[in-house]
C-alpha cells in the first residue's frame, strides 16, 4: 500500500493524495502526466465520436462556416423582410385609423343633419 505521498516529476515536491487529485502541481505548476493523459484520451474520443457520427448520422455533422458574403445576404433578405412588414404594419394601421375617423364623422354628420 502506498504511503500517500508523492513526488511532482517537474520540481520533486512531496505531494499529497488530495493534491495529486488536482490538474497541476501547487509550486512548479507542472501539469500532472495522468491529467496530460486524460487530456489527450478526451480529445481522442471527442475525434472518434465524432467520425462515427459523420459515418452514421452525416447531417448531424456541424456544416461549416458560410462564405461572408453567403451570410451578408442572408441578413440582407431579413433586413428587407422586416422593413417591408414594417411598413406593411404602418399602412394596416393607417387604414384603420381612416376608417374609424370616416365612421365617426358620417355618425356625427348623419346626427347634425338628420338628427
């Protein structure tokens, strides 16, 4: 059984078990190897996951970026759709506005002269 001290590789530290559960050595800042390692297994996986993922499921793959001026465009369309439904939105509103100013002049109108 261990005695539950360690030495760091980078500065030969004596460390205990609850600093070895840490990513990197508390004086030299060397990171541990077994963190390295894991850090490298995570990408490995990450690598394999996501080939297996191209392999099975291709458009689940996220697609790469759009040319600058693909998305220029795009924006472009949206910016020319909201300003149409603005105005779109403005001329409805002025529609109504006539309609029910028309409707209470005819009602006082028709009270004036008929009633």
């Amino acid at each position: 059984m261990s005695s539950g001290v360690y030495t760091c590789g980078g500065c030969g530290a004596h460390l205990s078990v609850a600093q070895m559960r840490g990513t990197d050595c508390p004086y030299c800042r060397t990171a541990f190897p077994h963190h390295a390692r894991a850090i490298e297994h995570a990408a490995l996986v990450q690598q394999v996951m996501a080939q297996n993922m191209a392999a099975v499921t291709p458009w689940m793959v996220p697609a790469a970026p759009a040319a600058a001026h693909q998305l220029q465009a795009v924006v472009d369309q949206i910016h020319h759709a909201h300003e149409t439904a603005r105005r779109t939105t403005n001329r409805i509103a002025l529609a109504i506005a006539v309609t029910v100013a028309a409707s209470v002049f005819g009602t006082i109108l028709c009270a004036v002269f008929f009633g």
